[in-house]
C-alpha cells in the first residue's frame, strides 16, 4: 500500500513491478526512492550487486552493499560476507554457522544501541574486547528479563543489587561468595557464606563453608562448620564454633563459641572465648583461657594464661605459667583435701626438664637456679650494670651488689669494707663508702637495733611495743604503742629551737590539705546554725596575694631563702575579711625579749566563700546555655523559613522559564511558517 500523497518526499516507495536484467543483474536488488508506484524499473548491474534507483538511474557497488545469493549472506561496507550480516571492511571467517552477525574493521569497532536517554556499546579498541554503556549512564547484565549485574557510571559493581555503595557489593536473600577451586563448597541451605579462594585440586581438599555468615579465605581443606565461623587460610583447618576463628596454620581446631587459634600448627582452642596464638601442640580449654604460643602448652583452667615456652600447664582459674614444665595445680591434679591453685603465677626455668608445681593459691613462685637478678641502672656508655639487685645461688639477697655477703647485703659504692662485713653487731649490713654504713640486728628478745659505723653508737631501737629514737635509749624499753626520742624534733627545718619545730603546713588533714574540724550536728547550738552566704562578690574583694620571703632572723624561724605567697594579714582587716585574721601571741624578731600580738592568716572562709562563688558562676553558665539553646533553635526556625522560600523562588523561577521556552517555540514555529511562505510566493 503506497504512502499518503503528504508524506516526506524522500522516504522510499513501493516498486510495483522490479526487472531485473542482463547476465550482470543475477541475484541482485533494486531499492528506490523520490517517486510513487512505478510501474515498471529495469534494473541492470554487477552480479551480487545491490542496486539503488535514484532520481531515474540504479547504481551498484558491491564493496559496500553486497548480498552472496549463494550462501545467502549480506555485507555492508564489504563484498565477502562471513556471516547472514556481516558489516565492516575485514571479516573474518564464521567460528562456526550460528553465528548470524559480525562487524569487522581492521582498527577500532564499536556496536551501538541508543534509545536517546543511554547508550549501550559492543566492540574492540586496541584489540581488547569490550561490553558497556558509552553515554553517562549505568549499565545491567540480565537473565529472565530481570536486572542480575549492575555497573554503575561511577563504577561500582552490584550483584543483587541496583545501588552498589562500594566497589564491589553482593546483595540478596543468600549472598554467598564462591570463589576458588572447583572442590570449594558452599552448603546449599547456608546464606551469608563466602569462600574467598584456595583448594588444591588434585587431592581433592577443597575448603567449605557448611553455616550461615561463616568464612573461608584461602588455603585448602579448611571448613568453616558453625554460624559466622572463620578460617582465614592454611591448611585442614577447622572452625566448629560459634563465631570462632582459625587465622592459619595446619590442622588447627577452634572448637567452642568465640574461640581463636591464630595459626601454628595442631593447635586446639576449645574453651569458650578461649585462645591459642601459635605455635604447636598448644591446647586452651579453659573459659577465656589463652596460650600465647610455644610448645605442647595447656591452659585448661578458667582465664588462666600461658604466655609461650614449653610443656606449661594451668589447670585452675586466673592462674599464669611461663618458661618451661611450669604447672599450676588445678582440680584434677591438687590432692583431695586441697583445693585448686588458683591464682597461682609460676615462672621457670629449663632445669632439667623436671616439673615446678605450685604449692598454693594466689602464689606468685619463680624457679630459677641460676641465680635472680634485677639491673635497674646502667652505664650509658658501655651499658655495663651499675645497679644491680640480685639473689645469690645461696639464698643471698644483695641491693646494689650482684655478689651479696650476708643474708641481706645493701650497697650504693663499688666494695663493702671489712669492718661492716665482719661486724658480730650486724645481721643485716648497708654500706655506702669506707666504713660510712650501718648494720641492723635483733635478738631473742624481739628488739631490733641500728648500729652506725661499726662504733657501737645506736640511733633507733625497735621491739614489740614501741620505738626509741637516740643513743641515750639505747637500753630503754620504749612505751607501749609509742616512741621516746633523744633532742628536738624538727619537721621542714634542720635547726628546730624547741622540742617540736614545724617549718611549713602541720597537722594532720582532711581531705589532703586542710585541719580536720569536729562538725557533727549534735555538738552545735541549733540556734547557731545559719548559711554563710558569702560567695563571688567577696573573692572578688579579696586584696591580692603576694609573693615573698621571710626576713631574716625572724621571730617563728622560717627559712628566709625561701619564697612564699600568701596574704598579708593587715590588708584583711577590713571588716569584709577580718574572719580570715587570727591574732597570736608571737615574736617578731628571733632576738625579741618577749612576744607580741602577730597575725596569722586562716583561709577556711575564703575555702567556703569560693565553693559559694563556683555555684553562682555554675547557676550564670546554665542560664547562658539556655539562651544559647532558644538562640540556636530561632536560628532553625529562620533557616527553615529561609528554605521554604528558595524553593517557592526555585518554582516560580522554573514556571517563567517553561513559559519563556513555549514563547520561544511559538515563535520559532511562527518564523518557520513565515519562511515557507517567502518560499511559495518565490516559486509562484
């Protein structure tokens, strides 16, 4: 049926009747254009030839439109079609006959399929096969119609999903992972899974995952056999618990919820939460129990640890093991009547491969028989010891010496003399150079005695009931729950005048830093009891402190090298803070015949006056918080109302722009009309 006479002119119409003729014509075509019906076209060209009418004449090249009437086969920009379509200057032959298309070109090919919103390409650049979308678009591979794969335009793949948020993001009712050898496996009711690759083909030992959300990284023949459930790699490793992990390794079990073994080899984690680092032949078996690594290592007890060594066992709760054979007692092992070591901390050495039990609970034992020595101090230039404590292989203590002469040896000099060592006064000796030291003795009657310098001199003596202080008490029992002392006592001075001199804050505190007051209620008039009010105007009336020292040869002995602050008491005689002065009875001048009135500065009002201050200035912070908060939520409102009316802007905008582009297109079409026109009464 031909086309309306008012279609475009240019559109092809139906021939009536298409002749082909002369030898050269065989199997060709004949495709027309310009003019309705024809009743009659002769067509004549080169054999294979498509011929084009066009404006009265058929034209025919059959390097660019080519039908083989032969094996049926049609090119496009080529006279040898490999193919049904083959489209392009260089094909190549058909890899087999169902393929029904090729497009072949020597350099860069492309396929492209738009539908005027995206652009969906098939083709090679640089001899690298390609498949994707070329417009600014994502792109979806499909099976039964339904999107399964998903690049988007930034690049992220999504299997599963429309809108991937990572490179790479695999979603859906069983996200599993299967990658890796084709002996790796995935339980068929499991969902969350992943095997991330490995296996070993050959022998047949390929990882699986057989629970839910539980994973294999690599390796082969590992499994993960419970829910979220993990083994990182190696080899014949297994994961059976709750949420453990098996981090490498060969043959390594982590058998109960949470447990962990690191990696090693033939190593068991199979206490809840429990641990095993490394090494090998390590067992955990306890509730959080851990085996840092080592050899053929056990901790069965409840949060009981072994660092590493070898052959270490902790059998009872909290219990530590370290070095080698060391072994905690634990319930199966402590005899009937005992129970568990718990707590226990062992430490030993390697003698001879034999046990070191513990005796006890909450011990804290080291088996060392070479000797135990602690360096707290070295030369910084050869980083030779130049502070040494140690224990003698003869139960020898020493402090400051790695060689100790008596059962208790303390030294700060590089020898300890003669005198002090043979001393028949001494038990204990403490040396510090020549024969400057002292030694400590006791005896059957519970007395402890100090004697300097070997001379027979006794400045302290010590029983059961009390301590005396001096030479002069040497022989004198002390009081009972008391002391007895030789002179002065002096604190914060080396000069005290009187029996007791104090050179600084004295007494004993409330609190770290003040008197301790008696306040109980019921030792108060109730009539008495009022709030003292005084708070942040009086700090702030307060006259400044000032820094300074005492002057020499004054009348309390305070050290006049020595700078203070404090208050100067006069300046608070003011009636605001006379309760911070207290007079007293003192000298002014060491040399003063007799003692004047002076005045001592009390700070216990001022300790309540500023608490007071603190809650006013604490009541002025929160109402500034609240005003900032009414500030901050005025400050939304506005923001709010701001945003309502940049959008109602935005659409009134976007309303004159439709109203100015159908204006546009009006008057366009008004133009085009008019130029149509023109061109009639141009012709006419």
């Amino acid at each position: 049926m031909p086309e309306p006479k008012n279609q475009a002119s240019g559109r092809r119409r139906l021939l009536r009747n298409i002749v082909a003729v002369g030898a050269a014509a065989v199997g060709g075509f004949l495709l027309g254009d310009k003019t309705d019906l024809l009743p009659t076209v002769n067509a004549a060209g080169c054999t294979g030839g498509v011929n084009f009418y066009h404006c009265g004449t058929t034209t025919a090249d059959p390097t660019q439109f080519f039908w083989n009437n032969t094996c049926y086969r049609l090119g496009i920009g080529t006279n040898n079609p490999q193919n049904p379509l083959t489209v392009g200057p260089n094909p190549c032959p058909a890899f087999n006959s169902d393929e029904l298309l090729q497009v072949a070109k020597t350099s860069n090919a492309y396929m492209v399929v738009r539908d005027g919103k995206g652009t969906a390409l098939l083709g090679t650049t640089c001899g690298l096969p390609f498949v994707g979308s070329q417009s600014n678009s994502d792109f979806t591979i499909r099976t039964n119609n339904s999107a399964r794969v998903r690049v988007t335009s930034g690049g992220n793949v999504g299997i599963g999903t429309c809108s991937p948020n990572a490179l790479l993001q695999v979603s859906g009712c069983k996200p599993n992972i299967l990658l890796g050898d084709s002996h790796n496996s995935i339980g068929a009711s499991v969902k969350g899974a992943t095997v991330s690759g490995g296996g070993q083909s050959p022998i047949c030992l390929g990882n699986s995952v057989t629970k839910c959300f539980g994973t294999v990284g690599g390796g082969y023949g590992n499994t993960a056999s419970a829910d979220n459930a993990t083994v990182g790699g190696g080899n014949c490793n297994k994961a059976s618990g709750f949420a453990s992990t098996v981090g490498g390794g060969g043959h390594n079990q982590a058998s109960s919820g949470c447990s962990t073994v690191g990696g090693g080899g033939h190593n068991q984690a199979s206490g809840f939460c429990s641990t095993v680092g490394g090494g090998f032949s390590n067992a955990a078996a306890g509730l959080n129990a851990t085996v840092g690594g080592g050899f053929s290592n056990t901790a069965s007890g409840e949060y009981s640890t072994v660092p590493g060594g070898d052959s270490n066992t902790t059998g009872a709760a909290n219990s530590f093991a370290a070095g080698s054979y060391a072994n905690v007692l634990g319930p199966s092992t402590t005899p009937s009547a005992c129970p568990p070591h718990t707590g226990a901390m062992l430490f030993s050495d390697n003698s001879n491969c034999h046990t070191f039990n513990s005796v006890g609970k909450n011990e804290f034992a080291v088996r060392a028989a070479g000797g135990f020595r602690f360096v707290t101090k070295v030369n910084a230039c050869t980083g030779a010891p130049t502070q040494t404590t140690a224990i003698s292989s003869s139960g020898f203590l020493g402090v400051g010496t790695a060689t100790p002469e008596a059962p208790l040896t303390v030294v700060s000099c590089t020898s300890i003399t003669a005198a002090l060592i043979g001393s028949s006064q001494g038990n204990l000796i403490f040396a510090k150079s020549g024969t400057n030291g002292f030694s400590m003795y006791s005896n059957a009657a519970n007395y402890l005695g100090f004697y300097s310098n070997d001379s027979g001199i006794q400045p302290l003596t010590m029983n059961g009931s009390g301590v005396a202080v001096g030479n002069a008490y040497k022989s004198t029992a002390p009081p009972t729950n008391g002391a007895i002392i030789e002179g002065s006592v002096g604190i914060g001075t080396s000069a005290p005048t009187q029996t007791l001199s104090v050179q600084g804050t004295a007494g004993k505190s409330c609190g770290g830093s003040t008197w301790a007051t008696f306040s109980d209620r019921r030792w108060k008039c109730p009539d008495s009891i009022e709030p003292y009010t005084e708070g942040l105007a009086w700090v702030r009336s307060l006259p400044p402190p000032m820094r300074f020292r005492y002057a020499k040869g004054n009348g309390i002995g305070a050290d006049p090298a020595k700078e203070h602050v404090n208050f100067v008491a006069q300046c608070l005689l003011d009636g605001v803070h006379s309760g911070m002065v207290n007079p007293i009875q003192a000298k002014v001048k060491m040399n003063d015949k007799e003692p004047t009135t002076t005045y001592a500065v009390n700070v216990s009002d001022m300790q309540f006056a500023m608490l007071n201050a603190i809650k006013e200035m604490d009541d002025s912070i929160k109402e500034l918080a609240e005003q900032n908060q009414t500030l901050a939520e005025e400050n939304a409102t506005l923001k709010e109302q701001l945003a309502e009316q940049n959008q109602k802007l935005a659409g009134e905008n976007k309303t004159l722009r439709e109203e100015l582009t159908n204006e546009d297109k009006a008057i366009r079409q008004e133009f085009r009309m008019l130029q149509d026109t023109v061109k009639r009464l141009a012709a006419s």
